[in-house]
C-alpha cells in the first residue's frame, strides 16, 4: 500500500515538472520569435541607414566639389602657391618652368617634395650690378711676424645681396649760353632749352610727378605715408603740395581718359556695380554727402565714375542705353556695329 502511495506521488511530482519544462520552452520559443522578428527590423534598419548615408555621401562630394569651385573662381589662384617673376628674360622663363614641372608633372625632374619644396633662389640678373671691394685697412695685408707684405692673389666674391635705395635728389638745371661772335643780324646771345616740365612752375620733376602717381594710386599708398616716406628720406613735403600736383596732373591725363572711357563703351561686354561713397558736396552744403561709385569692366578697360545716384541712368549714360526705350542710342548703335 505504501509503495503504491509513493508511486503516484512520483508520478504526480514528474507530471508537474514536465508541465513546468514546457511552460518554459513555450516562453522560450515565444521570445526566440520575437528576437527574430526584432533582428529582422534592425536589419532592414541598418539596410535603409546604409543607403542613406551612402546618398548623403554623395551629395556632401558634390557640394565639396562645386565649393572648391567656386572658391577658385571667387579668391583665384592661393598666392602662396604662385612664383611670380620678371615679366621677361631668363628669370621668367626660370620660374615658369619650375612651376610646370612642381605642378603639373607628377614624376617630372624638377618635382620637388617636402618642406621647403617652393624654396629657392630666383634669377636677379636683369637688376643693375654694382661691384663693391672690401679690402684690408691701409689696403694690403702683412706678416704678422715679419711684416712683410702679402702678394695680390686677386679677387674673391664672398655672395651678393640685393640693396635697395630710395633717393631723392635736388636736381638743378644749369643751361648753357652762348654769345654771338660774328655780325650778322642775329640775337647776341642764346640760351639752351630746358627740361620739358608737365607742371610749369612747379616743384617736382616728371620723374617725380610719374613716381607719385604710381605709388598714390597703383601701389596704394596713402597721401600720409607718402609725406611720412618723404620726410625719412630729407624731403619734407607739404600734404597740400602734393594734393595739388595730382589735381594739377589729373587735367594732363584728360585725354588719356576720355581714350579709355571710349574704349570701354565700345567693349562688347561690360560688367558693372557700384558701392557707396562719401564725398563733399559744397553745393548742397558744408557736410558729407553719400554718393555712389560705379565700376565698369570691359575687356580690356576700368572704369570709375563717381555719381550721385545708383539709379541706371548712369549705367544708361556709359553704356549709350535710352533710359525710356531701352533701347541704344544712335552712338551706341554706331559702336558696336563699328565693333562688330
């Protein structure tokens, strides 16, 4: 009786573990699905992501590309990577060959690599060469012991270096006079001509009037650093002095201009814009007025014109437009069918 007892209890114990097992391996079964079926969301998440960023890819090249475009063709050339040189001679001809072969030859003999790649010297032998001898003082040399002198062995060129000298100069002009020494029915006396002035009386020579226009306003240089230049070099120049020259020189090179403004409204193709500029306008008062300053970019012309408005009138007026119709003018017309 007891064993049949136990026997059931037993069977009851391993009924209830085998429920037990598969009450586990069902939750087991039921969360592997689920795992699946997450596995397969995030694979097909990964796919989606990939291929995004593989299109985002894409298009960040290409707006690198169009960047680096257009940063070409707005800033140019970097000037780092330039060797500028003499316009002609051998040193030109030098340094262009270097820069072809340092850039566009990948393998070529002159590919020169890591620092220092673009030093070099360049080719000064088109300055003015002037020979400086350095000798002992007293000239010679002589035994420290014996005193007896050294022999000349000749001369050595220890390196060369490039000075530069800014001077400026009184220049007086002497002019020969001559007298008459036989009776003919001439003047007694003549005098030879002078130098050719552009400013009648004024102070400074051409060669100064052609340096102070180059330096004002192809360098840049303002009217206080010129004075501030002058005055280094002994010459103390007074503002106004030099203010006035260039006004005075500026009606010298009126036909100069009206040649370049002509030239410019016969371009065939003009590029303009205008910017603000502050000027004094006594008519309309003692004080700053705003004005406007128009560029005009031919072909092989600029040209500034100083407005007092922006409206396209003065665009009209250059380029030869009727500001009503739109239409060129009879002279605009004439020009570019003499252009063409």
């Amino acid at each position: 009786m007891l064993c049949r007892v136990t026997g059931a209890a037993a069977g009851v114990a391993s009924q209830g573990v085998e429920a037990s097992l598969r009450e586990t391996l069902a939750a087991a079964v039921e969360s592997n699905r689920e795992l699946t079926r997450l596995v397969g969301e995030l694979r097909e998440d990964n796919a989606r992501l990939r291929e995004e960023n593989a299109q985002r890819a894409a298009e960040l090249e290409q707006v690198r590309a169009a960047l680096t475009t257009f940063q070409r063709t707005l800033f140019g050339r970097p000037s780092e990577r330039s060797r500028p040189g003499p316009s002609d001679g051998v040193g030109g001809a030098v340094d262009g060959a270097r820069d072809r072969d340092s850039e566009d030859g990948e393998d070529g003999p002159g590919k020169r690599r890591g620092p220092g790649a673009r030093a070099g010297r360049r080719d000064y032998s088109g300055l003015p060469r002037v020979e400086v001898l350095w000798d002992f003082p007293g000239g010679g040399y002589c035994c420290p012991e014996c005193g007896e002198a050294f022999t000349p062995l000749g001369d050595h060129v220890s390196g060369e270096q490039l000075d530069w000298q800014v001077i400026v100069r009184v220049v007086a002009h002497c002019r020969r006079r001559y007298r008459r020494a036989c009776g003919c029915r001439v003047p007694a006396t003549v005098m030879a001509p002078g130098p050719p002035k552009a400013i009648g009386k004024g102070l400074f020579s051409n060669g100064f009037i052609a340096m102070l226009l180059t330096e004002r306003f192809v360098a840049g240089r303002s009217q206080n650093s010129l004075v501030t230049g002058l005055a280094r070099q002994g010459a103390a120049v007074s503002p106004a002095t030099l203010a006035g020259t260039c006004a005075r020189v500026g009606t010298l090179l009126a036909p100069v201009e009206e040649a370049v403004v002509a030239r410019s409204r016969a371009s065939w193709h003009l590029h303009a814009d205008e910017t603000t500029w502050r000027v004094f306008a006594p008519t309309e008062g003692g004080g700053p007025a705003k004005w406007w300053l128009w560029v005009f970019v031919g072909v092989d012309t600029v040209c500034f014109v100083m407005d007092s408005t922006r409206a396209g009138t003065v665009l009209a007026r250059h380029a030869g437009i009727d500001a009503d119709t739109g239409q060129l003018t009879e002279d605009g017309a004439r020009r570019v069918q003499s252009r063409v």
